[in-house]
C-alpha cells in the first residue's frame, strides 16, 4: 500500500506516485489531481 497524499488546497487524496513527480535534476512536481493545484521544485532531503 503506497502513502496518501492530501492537497493543500482542495483536499482530495491520493497515492503518492499518482501526484509526485521526480525530475533528473532532483526537483520535485506535485499535481493535484482533483483541482489541478501545481507545486514546482519542492526541496527535498536530496536536492
């Protein structure tokens, strides 16, 4: 079972790889897919 993910805005819910995108330069791309909402080059503990 893969973690869910609630978005800030609207809060629908999600599996973790249904709305995280990794890019090869370590930024990460959250999209909800309910609303749409869009959150770019979240800082991780790699990057």
């Amino acid at each position: 079972m893969l973690p869910i993910v609630k978005c800030p805005k609207c809060s629908t819910e999600a599996e973790i790889n249904s709305v995280l995108t990794a890019q090869s330069n370590q930024n990460v791309i959250f999209k909800c897919p309910g609303c749409r909402y869009e959150v770019r080059n979240i800082h991780t503990s790699k990057g």
